[in-house]
C-alpha cells in the first residue's frame, strides 16, 4: 500500500468518515477509522507503524472499545495475507475470515476480506 498512500488518498480517507491518530508524544503509532459505504455497511481501515509492537496493548485496548460502539450491520476489513499478524489481530478484534480477493488492492494485490457482523 506504501505507494497508493499519496495525502489525496488521506484527505479522501479524512473526508469518507471517522478517522483516529495515536501518537506517543510527537510520535505517530497508528491511524485508523471507519469509512461508512451505505447505511448498514461500513469498511474499516487502519495504517500501523513501526512502533506500534511497543503500544500494541493500548491501541487494541482502543480500537476494540470504538468498534464496540460502531453500529453498523456489516463492517468490512481487509487484510495482506502475506501478514499473518494481521490477520490474528483482525480475528481477536471479533471479524471472521470471509473470502481471498485476488488483485483487489491498488496494484493488483491479493487481500483478505474479514467482516464483522452485528444482526441485532
């Protein structure tokens, strides 16, 4: 993802929906947030970086109490299968593998679809 991360894709990320920075001081730890597609659906998306092994309590601590509090029916994430980390965290943040996207990603990459249901 490191070269379709341009700031047009920030400002376009900033302006889809809800959207969270944990920084340790001046430090960046992580960005994330939730774009909503239509009501019912939602995607979530998250960018960690190289620090996060060091906070990784506190933000899964974070993460896991906001999307507690997101209503919405279907919230997607999708996730490098390469990344086995990725997708560990994904499952104890309470999504459930779902499908291989093969060339879904911007340059043509395999991802995982993860999705986390609330039929309520």
């Amino acid at each position: 993802m490191r070269g379709a991360l341009t700031l047009d894709y920030g400002r376009a990320l900033c302006a889809a929906g809800e959207g969270f920075t944990a920084f340790a001081g001046v430090t960046v730890i992580a960005c994330a947030g939730v774009v909503r597609c239509w009501p019912g659906r939602a995607q979530a998306w998250s960018l960690m970086s190289e620090h996060l092994p060091q906070y990784k309590k506190s933000i899964h601590k974070a993460v896991t109490r906001y999307l507690d509090r997101c209503v919405v029916r279907r919230l997607e994430m999708t996730v490098d299968p390469t990344h086995a980390a990725a997708m560990r965290w994904a499952e104890r943040l309470g999504f459930t593998y779902e499908s291989t996207m093969p060339g879904y990603g911007p340059f043509g990459e395999t991802h995982a679809m993860y999705v986390r249901l609330r039929m309520e």
